[in-house]
C-alpha cells in the first residue's frame, strides 16, 4: 500500500476530489534527464488531482482543505501502467501489422489502433471508476500523521 498525504479541494457525493503533493524523489532520482515523469511535473507543477472513493460505513464530515491520508494499492498502480502505455501500443502495432502493406497504410493502421488502444483504455477506466479495489481509498488512521509514520 502507497500512503499519501492528500488535501481536499472538491467534495462530490460519493467521492472526494484530492490535490496531493508530489515528494521530492525526482530530484533525488539517478534518471532524472531520462524520466517523463519528472519532465511532466516540472511543466505542470508539483501537485496531482485524484478522485478517492468515500468509505461507505464512514459517517465523518469531510470538508474543503482537509488534510487526509489516501491509500493506493501497489497492484493498482502497475495496473493502470499497463492499460494506459501497452494497450495502445499493442493496439497499435497490431494495427501496423494488419495494414502493413505500405507505408500509408501502415501508418493508417498504427493511427487507428492507437484510437482504439485509447478507447478500450476509456471504456475499462469508466467500468471501474466507483470500484473501491481500482481505486485511492481513504486511509483510515486516526489521524494524518499517525498514517505517514507507518509509511
């Protein structure tokens, strides 16, 4: 289990919208020249929007600048790898290869099979969006730092 240290910015009716600060081992990190990520958070800034199911047995008020503790399963990060970078690459090179008969058409084929690598990627993403075990849950410790300290 990845424990972050999330703030709340927006409240939705079964989820709670988190602003988390990215920790600095980008900067610590030997393959800093070679790592979109860190390019990616030096362009957008050092903060990252999550969407966090509420626990459905919590009875907790949850307000608008909140620190909270989220919780991310380790599975569900290689998970949501996997789908967002080799489904459309896989997608795309079967697309390759399918109208591989020339250089247009080879083209054509990566194109389109990049699209419907990227529309299998949103079609799974939108039948897992409410399912807790896809998902950043809230951490339940009794308070933020006690959840840093066991991480």
């Amino acid at each position: 289990m990845i424990l972050e240290t999330a703030t709340i910015t927006s409240i939705e009716d079964d989820a709670l919208w988190v602003e988390a600060v990215q920790k600095s081992a980008c900067e610590t990190c030997k393959a800093q020249k070679g790592c979109g990520t860190a390019v990616l958070s030096k362009l957008t800034g050092r903060t990252s929007r999550l969407r966090v199911l509420k626990p459905y047995q919590s009875t907790e008020s949850y307000s608008v600048g909140q620190q909270v503790a989220i919780a991310i399963p380790e599975d569900v990060v290689v998970l949501a790898s996997v789908c967002a970078y080799l489904v459309p690459l896989a997608t795309s090179l079967i697309g390759l290869w399918l109208l591989g008969s020339s250089d247009m058409l080879s083209v054509i084929g990566a194109v389109l099979g990049l699209a419907f690598g990227g529309g299998l990627v949103s079609i799974y993403n939108a039948r897992f969006r409410d399912d807790p075990r896809f998902n950043p849950v809230l951490f339940q410790a009794n308070n933020v730092q006690e959840a840093i300290s066991l991480s």
